[in-house]
C-alpha cells in the first residue's frame, strides 16, 4: 500500500479520550483528524473536523469517510453494518472483523481457542434457566458478563452460590450473556502488539496490571518475574490473532497468570488504557505506533525510555488534585478535558518514568 502523506486526514470514529491522544499523536506527524460521533467529546479538542451524527446514519458515515484518507475506530463499540458503508469509500483500518470478533464475548472466546488459547471456562447463557444449568455445569464461583456491550467492570454480576443466580441475572437486565468459571490468578496483564498492513509486527513490554472495582488503576513496566515468565506465550498468540484478522493498527490482549500459563481474558481492537504508559515510557508510542500502522508507515521501535515505568489512572475526583501533581517531579500529567467527575470516571491519567 502506498503511505499516506502528512497533510492528510485521518476520520476517527468515536470522540473520546483514545481519539483525543490518537490526533495529538496524528498532529505530531502531520495529520489532521475528522472525529465522528453522536456526542462530542474529549477528542473534539484537538481535531480540525468534527461531524456529529448516529452510527446507522449511512449518509452521514459516507459524508464523512468521502473527505478522509483513511478512518479508524477508537472504541469497539460501534455497530458493524454501517461500518461497511465507510469501508467502500475509504480503507477502514484495521476493518470491520475485529469489532465482530470483539462484540462478542462468546465468538471472542472461540476464536481465541481456535488459535490456540486458552480460556477460561464458559457458557453462552440467554435465559435465566440456561444460567441455572450453565451453573449447574461450570460450579461456583462463576462470573456473568454480558455478552456485549460491558467494559470496566460494568454488565457484571459475581456469582458465589447457586442461589444468586436470579440476581446476577436481573444485574445484567437478562440480557444473552456469558457465564465464566472462576480463574485462579496470581496477576493480569496487557499484551499490546501493532501492525502494520504489510503484516510487520512489534510489541511492547507487557504491563503488570493493577485493577480496582473492575477499572484499571495501575500498569507497571517491567512486570514482576511471574509475569515476564509468562510473556512469551502471549506475545505469539497476539501475534496469531492479529495476523488472523488481518490487523491494521494497535491491538490489545488482556490475560491472566495462572499456576497452568497465560489464560486469555479478554481483547480491545484498539490502542488501550494499559499503554498509555507508552506516550513517555517507549520509543515509539501505542498511539504513534497506531498512525503510523493505519497510514502505511514504517512502525517504531518500542523499548522503554527509562529503567522503570508507571501509569495511574485518576478516577472521579481523583484529577481534583491536579496542581499538586504538576509539582511532582517527573510526574507526566494528562487530563482529558472532562468538566464532570463522576464516580469510575477516567478522567486523566499519571506517568511516571525512573531513569536508573
């Protein structure tokens, strides 16, 4: 494919704070971005275009994709058949697979398996009778997950006792979901590789990943030895999935370290929360490594900057201190323009880069 020059656009569906940190990476290099989305949002700040409108207005969608060069995507969350539309108008990278795979629990799930990962333990459940039954099968504990839709711990339900089973389905508005078998686990963590659409991959240390009320707190690189020594084997199975759905761009795979090896969680078709510690701590950024993938360019290298690096998300009101952070030394501060902190919140995020 030929690269797409700076002074090109690149169209970014969705208007979050991913989009915001994907144009100022886009910006360093040249580009200007068109966001598109129902509401605006953080990434509105930093773009050249905005276009509002819904994700099943064909017209608009094609309005949009006809005055970019490329379009990508900055959550997964974005119904699939529109997005076809956008693809005959311009390249849609990485395309629409990924979000049918990912959209998904149950078919993400398969097809992690088929490749040669391993899961934990689950049922497609779509009645609360079939929850009983998938009880029934897998034991307790157990964990519901709605099969599409939940991020950050939201559309979950933990099951501890048979007994729960109506209330976990009543938490998750009986809607098809997925029921877990319990994961003994000693840690989690990120797998972030990029690619590029002349199937070159790279990826980055993996993140040793802290979680809170079922929203990343914490990503610490490098990660402890118990996690290094489980890298290897979720390096080549990210690799496998993205070269299976011929990926473009920077994917995420989220596992869990197990007495047993890696067992796979779940995947962000996406830059991801996990590597904003890149924007400091690598070479080459999760988010430049994105443009770059999209935009036919070579990808960057991806060493750490520093001996040890960490990212904080600030949650709610926890970017209220914000000047107090800013006399912290080497204290990276990101805040992505929200004027409302809500409990479970993003609201910014902190690095931290230790040379030596």
């Amino acid at each position: 494919m030929s690269a797409i020059p700076p002074g090109g656009t690149i169209g970014i569906l969705g208007s979050g704070q991913l989009g915001r940190m994907l144009g100022m990476a886009a910006a360093a290099l040249g580009y200007r971005i068109h966001v598109y989305a129902p509401d605006s949002g953080p990434a509105c700040d930093v773009a050249a275009s905005f276009s509002q409108g819904g994700w099943d207005d064909a017209v608009a969608l094609g309005r949009f994709a006809a005055g970019c060069d490329v379009v990508t995507y900055e959550f997964e969350n974005v119904p699939v058949a529109p997005l076809e539309g956008v693809a005959r108008h311009v390249p849609l990278r990485p395309g629409t697979r990924p979000l049918e795979v990912a959209q998904s629990r149950f078919d993400e799930k398969r097809f992690v398996q088929a490749l040669g990962g391993t899961t934990a333990p689950f049922r497609l459940v779509e009645s609360e009778g079939a929850l009983a039954a998938a009880i029934a099968e897998l034991g307790c504990p157990a964990i519901l997950k709605t099969n599409r839709m939940g991020y950050d711990g939201k559309g979950q339900a933990r099951i501890v006792e048979p007994g729960d089973a109506a209330a976990a389905w009543a938490a998750v508005g009986g809607q098809p979901s997925v029921l877990e078998g319990f994961v003994t686990f000693a840690h989690e963590f990120s797998l972030l590789v990029a690619r590029g659409a002349d199937g070159e991959t790279v990826t980055y240390p993996v993140p040793w990943n802290e979680h809170r009320g079922g929203i990343l707190h914490r990503s610490s690189v490098p990660a402890p030895a118990e996690v290094e020594a489980q890298a290897g084997a979720a390096v080549k199975l990210a690799v496998r999935v993205a070269e299976a759905l011929d990926y473009v761009g920077v994917l995420a795979l989220e596992f869990f370290v197990t007495a047993d090896g890696p067992v796979f969680n779940e995947m962000a078709p996406r830059v991801h929360n996990s590597g904003h510690w890149t924007i400091e701590g690598a070479e080459t950024s999760q988010f430049e490594n994105h443009v770059r993938a999209i935009c036919g360019l070579p990808l960057g290298v991806t060493g750490l900057t520093g001996a040890r690096v960490e990212m904080i998300n600030l949650i709610g009101t926890d970017a209220a201190d914000w000047e107090a952070l800013l006399e912290e030394p080497g204290v990276h501060l990101h805040l992505y323009g929200k004027h409302e902190a809500r409990p479970g919140r993003k609201m910014g995020h902190v690095t931290r880069v230790w040379r030596s």
